[in-house]
C-alpha cells in the first residue's frame, strides 16, 4: 500500500512540474518548441516547432524576438541548382484550418549572436507575433538533437 501511495505521490509530483509543451495565440495552438543545443562559439541558431490553425481564416506568423540573443529573424530553405541555401523571410503562412511545420531544412525562427551558450535541457523565451492573433511568450526547449518525431534532420 505504501509504494503505491509512493508511486501516485511521485507521479503527481513530476506531472506538475514538465514545462508547457502547446502554447495557444487566439485559434492558433503552437506544439512543441526545440532548439538544439549549440557550442560556446555558434554564431547563430534555430528555433521550431508546429503551429495549428483551428480557425476558418487565415493568419501570417511575423514576427519573433528573445532577450537571448541580439537578433531574430524568420528564415526558410530554398534549394539554388543542387544547393540548399538560407533566406530571410517577413511572414509564415498560417492558412486556416491546417497546420504549418517549423523544422530543419524548412521554415525556421533563425536567432544571432546568443548571449550566453544554449545547452541541452535548459529552456528560454521566444514571442512569436501572428499577424491577427497576436503576440504569445513560448518557452523553447533546448535538445541534445531533434525530436524523435521530426523523422529526418538537414544540416
């Protein structure tokens, strides 16, 4: 009776305590945010995560900023001949009723010069700012490497 008591007080415990892994911003519902753990010396990172639209209308994801780091900007691939090359970009589509994946060898939230080093199992904030549904805080989850669910990584 006592380990299970034990076992149900412990569950408690750790259920209460995980970090919030789904954000919401008015219909938009943002799941699961991951940078990967970078060196002391890494000029830049990347951040991703899947944003849900629920709604029957469109909106554009625009913005991002974090107090950890200089800068921040929206990026995505675009393969030039056999070459795969980052681009800036002002906006994300978020069509309605669908959902948008931010991954490796995709769209991705690009920040610059880290004011400190990011290491695996820390977290930090990024605001995301949609074009209707406006600004949301999101706590970014820092990983060793991708989650086991994006299947396949691009370097």
């Amino acid at each position: 009776m006592f380990a299970r008591f034990l076992f149900i007080s412990l569950l408690a415990l750790s259920s209460g305590a995980a970090p919030a892994t789904e954000y919401r911003a008015g219909a938009l519902q943002i799941d699961s945010p991951w940078s990967r753990a970078l060196p002391p010396n890494a000029p830049a990172g990347a951040v991703y995560f899947t944003v849900r639209n629920g709604s029957q209308t469109a909106d554009r994801l625009v913005d991002a900023s974090t107090p950890s780091a200089a800068k921040t900007e929206l990026h995505t691939h675009l393969r030039v001949g056999e070459v795969m090359h980052m681009q800036r970009i002002d906006s994300i589509a978020i069509p309605a009723s669908t959902e948008v994946k931010l991954e490796p060898g995709g769209h991705h939230v690009m920040f610059f010069n880290l004011k400190r080093p990011l290491a695996a199992g820390e977290h930090f904030p990024l605001t995301l700012e949609f074009e209707k549904a406006g600004k949301v805080e999101i706590e970014v989850e820092v990983r060793s490497d991708a989650p086991a669910s994006e299947g396949h990584e691009h370097h």
